[in-house]
C-alpha cells in the first residue's frame, strides 16, 4: 500500500494500521465480549472522546440486551500526559450492581484508567474489566490493568483516526495514522 500522508496542524501522520485491519480487530473484540457476557446485561461504559468510533462498532456487533453509558475523561494535552485525570462528564451512577465493560480507545500509561476502575469501585459497579481498541505495552506504567480485550498493540507513536485526534483532530479519519517524527 502506497504510504499517504497527511498533516494536521504542525505534524506529519501516515497511515499505520488500514481501516480492513481495524475493523478486523474491531470483531474480534466484539467477539470476545459477546461471548463472555451472554446473559449478563452488561453495561458498556464508554470513554469520551476518543472511544467513540471503536464503541459504537463494538456494540452494535452486540446483539443482546446491554446498557450504554458515558463518561468523559481528560489526561492528554497535545502529544504529552502528565499523569493528571480530570472528570469531564461523570462517572453515571447506574452503574451500580453492574458489570461494566470499559471501551476505551488506547491504555498507554494507564493512568486514565486506574482512575477509573476506581470510581467505578466508588460507585459501586459489581465488576469492571477494559475492553481497549489499543494497548502500547512499552508505555503501561500501572501494573495489573484488568484489560481484559484488546484490539491491537501498538508501538509508541502518537496516533490519530478512528476516533482518535491530535489537538480535536483527525477523529473522521478512518485508518489509523501515526506521527512521523520529524
Ligand atoms: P493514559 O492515562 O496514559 O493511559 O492515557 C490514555 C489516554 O490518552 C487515552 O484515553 C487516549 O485518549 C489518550 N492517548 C494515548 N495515546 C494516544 C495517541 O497516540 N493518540 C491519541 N490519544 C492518545
Ligand atoms: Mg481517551
């Protein structure tokens, strides 16, 4: 496939991982989830922004009872974490009693996270597991993360598309796209 490229505000992105290969994993997933949770009415759990494009596949490929929640949840600015999480949009309360899916699109230090299996506990959720598009091994600083479905692994650069942005970004973009330093 020929390398495309595309800039977004002050960086270079090319193509990193092509939309079939993604929906590929997507499914698998779907799959996994589907399987492990019939009769179970989970309560997928959605991180917002980024997961939005990756939940919505997951749970429409998810064809028995289940709740959809939200929660909105900020640690990057630009291409950079520092650690700190910050609530945007709360944690719902009827996750009480529930076993809740976390879909989330990346676990790269894993901060986002820890933050919130722990509200998620505060709350009273019966259980809680990860269900990330992506993990970037080589950056998770928590140990014991309950990632329990991933997509797929990737290597440390900063990526966009699927959902994912840089600086509100790239969200649109259907392949996944990952910076090219310069
Ligand atoms: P963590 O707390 O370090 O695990 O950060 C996870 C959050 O950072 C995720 O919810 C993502 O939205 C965001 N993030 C991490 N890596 C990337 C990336 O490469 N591109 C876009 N967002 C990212
Ligand atoms: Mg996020």
């Amino acid at each position: 496939m020929a390398q495309r490229r595309i800039i977004i505000k002050d960086k270079t992105f090319e193509v990193a991982i092509p939309e079939a290969t993604i929906l590929e994993a997507v499914a698998n997933v779907a799959r996994s989830i589907k399987k492990d949770y019939a009769e179970r009415n989970p309560y997928f759990l959605i991180v917002l922004n980024g997961a939005f494009v990756f939940a919505s596949d997951v749970i429409r490929l998810v064809d028995y009872p289940c709740s959809v929640g939200f929660t909105k949840l900020k640690s990057y600015v630009g291409t950079n974490t520092d650690g700190n999480v910050t609530e945007l949009l709360a944690v719902p309360e009827d996750v009480k009693g529930r076993n809740v899916i976390i879909l989330e699109d990346i676990v790269d230090r894993g901060y986002t996270m820890q933050y919130l299996l722990h509200r998620l506990k505060e709350a009273g959720a019966a259980s809680s597991v990860i269900g990330a598009l992506s993990l970037k091994p080589d950056h998770l600083m928590v140990p014991g993360l309950p990632v329990r479905y991933t997509g797929m692994t990737l290597p440390e650069a900063f990526i966009v598309g699927y959902g994912l942005d840089y600086d509100g970004q790239g969200r649109t973009l259907r392949d996944i796209y990952a910076i090219v330093e310069d």
